[in-house]
C-alpha cells in the first residue's frame, strides 16, 4: 500500500491557537481556561460575543497547517486597496445630462504573497489584488460596474455538492458579486442564483442614493459563497458625502480602510480550508483560521505621524468576530456603523466586529511619538503594528462632538412584527447538519414579504448556541433591543415565549444605522426596519459564510404599494 496520508483532527474552537499540533485535550484547556477568564473578568458575554463558545467540533485538517507564529512579525509595509478608477463615462439610464462612469472589474486567479517569508499564494482576486481595488463614488452619483468572471474552470477549494445550490451537475466555477450594504435595483443586488460561469460578466447600475458609509462586495454564489470569499473575491465600496466631508475627520492619507480576515494556510503557503469527517459532505459548520490578515498582508506593520488618523474596518472574515484593542491602552473613538456616521462619537476600548459589520474608528496617535503600538484581536492575538514616528505633527483634523443626527424609527410606526426564529439542525453527535431561518429552506416559498416604504419590526429569536450576524439585503435597520428568553420552552411549548431578563439597548456602537446584526444565542434581537429603496427579491441570512451556504438564508420580496 502507499503512504498512509496523516490526517490530523483539531477541534475548531473559539481557540486562537487552533492548529495541526493541537489536541483534543488543548482545546478543552484552552477552552476552560478561556471560560474562566471570561468568568474572573467579569466581562460581559455580549460584549465579547464569542460565538463559539462551548462548541467542540472535529474538523479534519488533511495537512499541517502554517503556524503564523513561526513567521516574523511585522515585515511587510500594511497594503492599501487601490482605488478603482473607471474604464469609461455612459449615458445615465435616467436619461440625465451627467454620464456615469463605466468600471470593467475582472475576478482572475493571482499569485501574490501575504508575507515577506512565504512563498506567493494562489488566490482569486478582483482585478489583481486580494482585497479587490476600492470603489469610490458620491451619494446619489451612480454607476455601472461591469463583473467579469475570468476565473479559471476549476476549483482549488473543497467543494460540498451535497449543499443546496452546489450539486454536482453545476459547474465548479461560478460567481455573482454582492454589494453589501448598498440600496440597488434588485437586478444589480447579486441575488445567488444569479451565478455566472467563467467567461461570462454581470453589468450592474448601482444609483448609489444613500448617505456616506463603507460599504464592500464579495461573492454570494448560492452553495459556493464560503469558498469563493475565502478564495479572495472581496473589496470596499466608500460612499461619500458633503455632509460628512465637511466635518472636517482625518482625510487623505490618513484615513486607512482596514479589511480583516482569517484564514488557514498549508505548509507551502497556499489556502487551506479544512473538511468534516464525513465522507463525500466537507462542509463545516464554521472556520476559524490562526491566521489573521490586514488589507490580505499576514502581520503587517504601518508607518503612521502622531495625529488623528481614521480607520475603516471591516471583518471580511467567513466566521470569526473580532474583538479589537490597542496594545497601547489607548482607546478608540467610534464614528460610524455599518450604514454611516453615528450621531456623537463613541469611546471604546475595545471594537468589536461580527463578520460583515463596519467600524469607522479614529485612533489619536498624538500622544504616542516613537512607540510601537500592537493592534491585538481578542486581547492576546496581534493583527497589525503601528509605528509612530517622532517628533509633533500639526493635525488640523477634528472630531465634533455631534456627527449626523439618526432619527429613531417609533415602535407605532410598524406596520408589522415578524418572529423569526434562528435555529440549527444538528445529528446524533450533536453535530451541526445544517442551519435554518424560521424552520424554512432556501427552494422553500416566500414568506418574508414586506410593502416597499413600511416599517416592520423583526424579531430575530436565536434557540442556537451561536451569534448569528444577521444581513437584510437593500435596507438600513435600527436595533431596538436584545433580550434573554427559555429557548428551551420556545422549541418545545409550542413557540412559548418566556423572557428570562428585561430588554437591553444595543451597545453605544451600534446605535446607529445598521445593516447587520448580531444576534446573540439565547436572545431575540429586535430591529426595526423601513423597507425603503427598490420593490422585488432579495435575501436575507446570516453573515458567517458557512451557515449562509447550509441553508441560514432566505429571499425576501419587497412588495409594490396597493
Ligand atoms: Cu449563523
């Protein structure tokens, strides 16, 4: 017989260290010891928001996986995504007098390296970097952006052709782009059945009628999206406007957008996405790779004055949530949500991202000339440096201390309350098997089915053990409260509704326009939503790429007014 292959088994925990040289017993360590620092800090569960938490899950890890410790930290300058910059100026199809300008963004197969010590990694790209070139535009300034799949016909990634939306008779290499966060014609959102194959492109109008904020794209191919992100199909999108011009934030060079993501790499620094157990089914219910990476560089540093400097970020990551803070102590002053400025600014010490979410964060480095200052994810790990230089600078931005008013949709405003509930399949191994939104799959009928300009509230009624990053395509949302509830009694008394606490209001951070939310386990999580924008199909699901992919996503119809 040949080779025996060596297979090694880790639990994907919520473990950072998670890796080919951890066992069993490691985790559960690293596991208790977590819970009991969790416990002895007093610090709060929805603060953290570990979605992992007591989950104990074999995942297959075919090959040794890289051990980013292993690397030297801190070697390669932190990339910024170009800015993309049109091919072309088209007639509006308003019929206006102002042309909109026409992008031609390809998805192709790169090699590039994600650290000066590792060999170049094969990845998918837009355009040619990983993350894809930023697109730019002003609110209410349109535009036609042309995806093109140039992507090669086979794929490097496990795929599960037992999914839904996968199966074997569909081509491996497919892709249709998603702009998140953005307010479009349904024809232009990237609906996941909307896949394309190589050689083929999607041209999408995008009128871009909304306030400022950082919106980003990625791949929402039904049954493949996990993959094909992780592959690298991702990128920002920054609307701008006068109103948040003129306040006069960090511009420029100094305001950086920040796209975090973790991912696995095997011992010859290419993508590793590891597998279940089960034969035939390599699905696995969530990733959590060891290795984090800035603007697609692992452990990057950046060159930075003693000032203000305002960073956008995003967790572009398939599963992990970020919990971000400064070696230095320093704290960071919160600016805006996923939908745009929050009203006054908000001190935290510690950012914390579910995937999919945005932070617009001002980090004042005035009082640190010539430190070197570690942004750390979960208070150990370290993401990125920062390298203040000596010296004073004269920093003529400012930070008002009232950003843009949110006016607060009124509970008497719905029209409706829809109860949702987010739950999980699991086998006789308590295995996950597959993720539901309100007991329905994907091929199921609409039942989501709201009037375009009416107000709804949606009761995200989470029975699982998980934080589910809930996304709702084409509209911005308000988070009205969380609150603790019997799950138990709401799965098996016939959907009873026992509240174990009183409501809480969303974090300062959150209190503003929002276009995904966490909803923690054993919580419902309230938004209320005004479906404003477009009539037609949409989706909505939940944000760790994985669940997306088994079923955790559902379309949704904006309906014309009678
Ligand atoms: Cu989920």
């Amino acid at each position: 017989m040949g080779m025996r292959k060596k297979v090694f088994c880790v639990s994907i925990s919520f473990s950072d260290k998670t890796d080919s040289t951890m066992t069993g017993n490691d985790v559960s360590r690293a596991l208790t010891t977590r819970r009991t620092f969790l416990k002895r800090g007093g610090m709060s569960l929805a603060l953290l928001s570990v979605p992992q938490m007591g989950r104990h899950r074999q995942v297959v890890m075919a090959k040794p996986v890289l051990d980013p410790n292993s690397l030297t930290p801190f070697v390669d300058p932190l990339p910024i995504p170009p800015v993309a910059r049109p091919n072309d100026f088209r007639p509006s199809p308003d019929g206006g007098k102002q042309k909109a300008p026409y992008y031609r963004l390809a998805m192709r197969q790169v090699q590039s390296k994600v650290h000066r010590d590792m060999k170049p990694t094969m990845q998918w790209a837009v355009d040619s970097t990983v993350p894809g070139p930023t697109l730019e535009t002003q609110s209410g300034q349109g535009m036609f952006v042309e995806w093109a799949n140039e992507l090669p016909k086979a794929h490097f990634l496990p795929i599960d052709h037992s999914l839904h939306g996968a199966e074997a008779e569909k081509p491996d290499v497919r892709s249709v782009i998603h702009m998140h966060g953005a307010r479009v014609p349904a024809a232009a959102d990237g609906y996941p059945e909307d896949w394309y194959v190589p050689g083929k492109s999607a041209m999408y109008l995008y009128p871009n009628m909304q306030d400022a904020a950082m919106l980003w794209y990625h791949d929402h191919t039904l049954g493949l999206n996990r993959l094909n992100v992780y592959a690298g199909l991702l990128g920002l999108f920054i609307v701008r406007d006068s109103f948040e011009s003129g306040l006069n934030l960090p511009g420029g060079k100094y305001e950086v957008p920040l796209v975090l993501y973790d991912r696995f790499f095997d011992q010859n620094s290419q993508l590793y996405y590891p597998v279940s157990p089960v034969a035939g089914k390599p699905w696995i219910p969530e990733l959590f790779g060891n290795a984090i990476l800035a603007n697609g560089k692992l452990l990057p540093y950046l060159e930075v004055e003693p000032r203000k400097y305002r960073f956008r970020v995003l967790n572009g990551a398939n599963g992990r949530f970020f919990h971000l803070s400064m070696s230095s102590g320093q704290t960071f002053q919160q600016i805006g949500t996923d939908q745009g400025l929050l009203s006054a600014p908000v001190t935290v010490k510690i950012c914390s991202l579910a995937p999919g979410e945005r932070a617009d964060l001002i980090v004042d480095f005035g009082d640190h000339s010539g430190e070197q200052i570690i942004l750390k994810n979960d208070m150990l790990l370290p993401v990125m440096q920062f390298r203040v230089a000596k010296g004073k600078v004269n920093d003529e931005s400012s930070v008002p201390s009232t950003l843009r008013p949110v006016h607060k949709i009124a509970e008497s405003e719905a029209v409706k309350t829809r109860s949702l509930m987010l739950g999980e399949i699991t086998d006789l191994h308590g295995d996950s098997v597959t993720m539901l939104l309100n007991n329905a799959h994907w091929s199921m009928p609409v039942t989501e089915n709201p009037t375009l300009d009416s107000v709804e509230i949606w009761e995200l009624i989470n029975v699982t053990d998980d934080a589910h990053p809930i996304h709702l395509h084409m509209v911005k949302f308000q988070i009205l409260d969380r609150r603790r509830f019997d799950a138990f009694a709401y799965q098996n008394e016939n959907n009873l509704l026992r509240y174990r606490g009183n409501p809480m209001p969303p974090e300062p951070s959150e209190a503003g326009w929002k276009d995904t939310v966490r909803a923690d386990p054993g919580m419902i999580t309230r938004i209320i939503v005004k479906f404003e924008g477009y009539v037609g199909r949409y989706v909505w699901h939940c944000h760790i790429l994985e669940h997306e992919d088994n079923e955790m996503m559902r379309p949704y119809d904006v309906i014309a007014k009678s």
